[in-house]
C-alpha cells in the first residue's frame, strides 16, 4: 500500500460537499481500488489520509 497523509494548519471544518476537490481526490482513489479519509474536526487541522494499493 502507498500510504498518504496532507494536513495543513488552518482551522478545520473542511466541506466535501462544497467545490469539487477532496470529492475528486476520493473519486480517485477510489478508481484505484483506494481509500480517503478526512478528520476535520473544528479548530483544526484538517488531516486527509490516502491509501492506494501497489501491484
């Protein structure tokens, strides 16, 4: 497994449903046979998490 963490140092909350962005890197990892999570509590920080098989 490839394994991906991006967390930044804003203040949390991110929206999936708002814009198409964290929605299309789902979208694509899970065309990979992948996963993506996302914590987001309030205040921060927002923490994505990718995993991707490796063949």
């Amino acid at each position: 497994m490839l394994f991906a963490e991006i967390t930044d140092d804003g203040r949390g909350g991110a929206d999936v449903s708002q814009g198409s962005g964290l929605d299309g890197i789902r979208r694509r990892a899970a065309a990979l046979d992948g996963t993506m999570e996302i914590s987001r509590p309030p205040g921060g920080p927002t923490v994505i998490t990718v995993e991707l098989p490796c063949a």
